[in-house]
C-alpha cells in the first residue's frame, strides 16, 4: 500500500506521515498532509493543522515580502547605476569638446570609414545569399551600390529589386533597399521592403525603426509608437525617438505629452529645431511667456530660423505689442531661409494664426506627419534617422 510522506522543509527528509518532528534534524515539520480517505471528512482535524498552517503560510508571506523589497533594492540601484552611466558619458562627450578630440575626423577618413562600412554591407547581404546565382547576384549588389553614390538612383533601384527576386529572404539585401527607397522620398516603396524584411527578422533594431518611423510619417499612430516604444531608451536611437513621439502628441492635439517628448530629446543636445517645436506647443497651451522663450532660444542657436522669427510676430501681434510684432516680422522678412513655412504668410501680410507653423499640414487630407511641412524639419529628421541606422 503506497504511503503518502512529508519532506522536511529544512533538510529535505523524508518523514512518516505520523511524524511532527524531522526524524533526521528534529525540525518542526510545518505542513501537514493528510491520507486522501480523510479529506472530505470535516470532524477529523487535529488541534495542531490550523497552527501548522497559519504557520506555513505566515512564512510564506515573509518570504514573499523578503523577495519584494529585495526587488525594490535591485530596481533602485539599476536606475541609479543607469543614471550615473548616462551622467559619465554626457561629462566624457562635454570634456571630449573641450579638449579638441571630438570624434571629428579629417576628410580621407570620413570617406575611407564610409567605403569600410559600404564593403561590409555588401559582405553581409553576399553572406546571407543562399539561392544559386551567386555571381550574378554579387554583381547585381555591386553594380546598384556604385550606382547609388552616382545619384542614378532608377537604375540602382532596378539593380536592387533584380537582386531581391534572387534573394528574397536576404534581411539586410531588404533593408539596404528599403533604406535608399525612404531617402529617395520613395515611401510607399521603402514601407513595402521594410514590411518583408520584418517578416523575417522581427527583432531587427534597424528594420523596427525604420518603419516605425514609416507609420508615424503615415499617421498610424498606433502601430507606429508600437515599433518606436521599444527603441525609446537605446541610446543611438532615444533622441529622435522621442521627437516622432512629441509629433505624433501634436497631431492628435495631446499638448502635454507632446512638451515631456520634446524635454526628452532636448536631453541629448541644444537643437534649434526642438525649441521650435516646443515654442509652438507652449503656443498652442497658450503659455506665451515659455513659447517666446523657446522661440528666442532657437534663434540663438540659428539666428537665420525665419519660422522662429515669424511665430514671435505672431505672438506679438496677439498681445498687440505693434513695435516687437513689426521687428520680428522684418526679420523674418529679410531672411528669406529656402523652404520656410513662413513665407506664404508673410506674402499675404497675414498675423491671425490658429494653429502654429510647424503643424499646419496636419489638417490636410492624407498628410505626411514628419515628411511634409516645414522642409528644414523634414532635412533634420532625414539626417539624424540616418546617423541612427549608420
């Protein structure tokens, strides 16, 4: 007859059910198991299992407390780490600039570290390859490459999309065209490759964010801060991250989030198009004080920002301030930067704004969010999507 045992809970023997103490330690054997014959019967229960199991269940509760404050402690020392990390290395860039040994490098090394990175890309798509062909699809990749720094870009396209039905599960083949499609202004194209590519490599940093930054662009706020959230905290990736997600907060008129966003990019470096960008938020929350602030701070940096110029005479004009309005309005005037929003405004004289610059081209139907508007917005996201998928 198959008898059932009770292990100590301190040296792990095995003991007799008629047992309290462990015969091997003498523990107090704390839980108490009874024969199955005697589970449904209510009048069999010894003085001593409720206190057995109070007993048991109290330590577990200890225990359990134990575990979550052990927890807390390791959470709190892990943020406090990352902090003093991310402290080390803004002090380690600031000391780099002062001493002179940024990371700057003269010409011929810029452009032998390009063709290194450009060699290694092709190895990698070449090594990924794993179809026959593979002569013809070498020189395909290497024929759209140069094609590519030549600015002939229909037929490097053509060289690309010929490799990719030779090798259409080559990941990297996919997004190095999807790549040169999103800076060809070729979205639909770029979205496409990136779409496959993430089919097949879903954990891909380069691929998530890129086509994040496609459905943000679209306006598909949802997927798009579904592939963005994950790269907010990677340290090439956070800054330009957190200026989609402060768009994405504009559009859908969520003016709060849309400022924290914008504070978060901010962290990374003095950038005239974020002040901007939060002047014209601040402008929207009716904060006229913070909003002329951010705008003057942006044309510090950049005094050749003429939307900056041109939303302080706005400002001005609504508090009626007649001499500032007319100041920032003939700087504005006399700039002329190539593609500032400004100008078809200052063209019609016109002061009486609802909606600030860089957010106007929302209400237009089928509106490119981070693409369309102002083009030195366009220009600066372009760039720094680029230093981050380099």
């Amino acid at each position: 007859m198959e008898r059932t045992s009770i292990y100590c809970q301190n040296c792990r023997t095995q003991n007799s059910l008629r047992d309290t103490h462990c015969q091997h330690c003498g523990t107090r054997l704390l839980l108490v198991v009874f024969p199955q014959s005697l589970q449904y019967d209510t009048n069999h229960v010894p003085s001593f299992y409720e206190d057995h199991l109070l007993e048991r269940v109290s330590l577990l509760e200890l225990r359990l407390v134990q575990m979550s404050e052990s927890l807390r402690i390791a959470m709190e020392i892990i943020r406090e780490q990352g902090k003093i990390v991310k402290e080390n290395q803004s002090q380690v860039r600031v000391l780099n600039k002062k001493l002179g040994i940024q990371s700057a490098k003269n010409t011929e090394e810029s452009r032998a570290t390009a063709h290194d990175k450009k060699s290694q890309t092709i190895k990698d798509i070449i090594a990924e390859h794993d179809s026959p062909n593979v002569e013809l699809f070498t020189k395909l990749i290497a024929e759209g490459v140069k094609l590519l720094e030549k600015n002939e870009e229909k037929e490097a396209f053509r060289m690309l999309e010929r490799a990719v039905l030779l090798s259409p599960r080559n990941v990297a083949l996919l997004f190095l065209t999807a790549k040169n499609y999103f800076f060809a202004d070729k979205y639909s194209d770029a979205k496409k490759y990136l779409e496959k590519a993430f089919e097949l490599a879903p954990e891909n940093i380069n691929v998530l964010f890129l086509l994040g930054v496609i459905y943000a662009d679209e306006a598909d706020t949802e997927k798009a801060r579904l592939f963005l959230s994950i790269l907010a905290e990677n340290e090439k990736t956070s800054h330009i991250v957190n200026f989609i997600w402060g768009i994405l907060a504009a559009f859908e008129e969520n003016w709060a989030e849309s400022v924290a966003a914008f504070k978060l990019a901010l962290e990374k470096a003095e950038i005239p198009e974020l002040h901007y960008l939060l002047g014209a938020v601040y402008f929207h929350q009716n904060d006229d004080i913070s909003a002329l602030q951010h705008f003057q701070r942006a044309i510090s940096l950049d005094r050749k920002y003429s939307d900056a110029w041109f939303m302080q005479a706005v400002i001005y004009h609504l508090q009626k301030d007649s001499e500032r309005e007319k100041n920032m309005f003939q700087n504005a005037s006399e700039l002329k930067e190539a593609g500032a929003q400004c100008a078809e405004f200052l063209r019609k004289n016109k002061l009486n704004l609802e909606i600030a610059l860089p957010f106007q081209h929302f209400k237009k139907k089928n509106a490119r969010l981070l693409t369309s508007g102002a083009l030195r917005l366009a220009r600066f996201l372009k760039a720094e999507i680029g230093k981050a998928i380099e």
